[in-house]
C-alpha cells in the first residue's frame, strides 16, 4: 500500500466512498452498494481521510466539500428538507424549486399562526 499524505490527489473509488458516506451510509452499506469487501471500504475511507488531512470522517467530508470534490446536489442539503418532514412530506420527492418551497412554507406558518392568535 502507498503512503498517503494530505494534498495527494483522491481516486475516483476513494470519492464514491466518501460521497455515500455523506450520504449517511455506513461502511457495510457503501460496501453493499459497492460491491466490495466491508474492510476495502474502511481502506478506501481511512486513505481519503489521510489524504485530506482530516481528523474523521465528518471532517474529510466536509473538506471534501470545501475542496469542490464533494458537491451538495441532494436536497436533503438545506433548509427546505425539514420544512419537508414537518409537513410529513419525503423531502427526496420535491417538485418544486426548494427556495420557494422553503419561502411557500415559511409564508403559510406565518399565517396559520396569525390565524390562531
């Protein structure tokens, strides 16, 4: 195995670990996803963490983030996704544009409350 060190460039199997970990999924489920053997998982995610100089999981996810490496493309990233649960609604199966749902729902709280007062 290579050494790893912050700055190195990440693989492309190194980048899907880490992107269904921000997804919530443990290593059992990447490897499910993936394919893979549960212990080529933590190796993909332990030299990911090492080459982004990150202190755990969260952090490399974050810098990954940061980085542009990661891209925040679910809605789930947001205000509007809590807006979507406490109206019982899946937050994944949104048809409109998430800022003006966010502002649709914040504008229909308001005056439900201006209603009970």
């Amino acid at each position: 195995m290579r050494a790893t060190r912050p700055g190195m460039p990440l693989v492309e199997r190194e980048i899907e670990v880490l992107r269904l970990i921000a997804e919530g999924g443990s290593y059992a489920e990447v490897a499910a996803e993936l394919q893979l053997a549960h212990a080529s998982v933590k190796n993909y995610a332990h030299s990911a963490i090492k080459k982004l100089g990150a202190r755990s999981q969260a952090h490399a996810v974050h810098l990954a983030h940061l980085a542009g490496i990661l891209r925040r493309e679910r809605h789930g990233d947001h205000a509007g996704f809590t807006a979507h649960v406490r109206r019982g609604e899946d937050p994944w199966a949104c048809t409109q544009g998430c800022p003006e749902g966010e502002r649709a729902y914040r504008a229909e709280r308001r005056q439900q409350r201006r209603e009970a007062a």
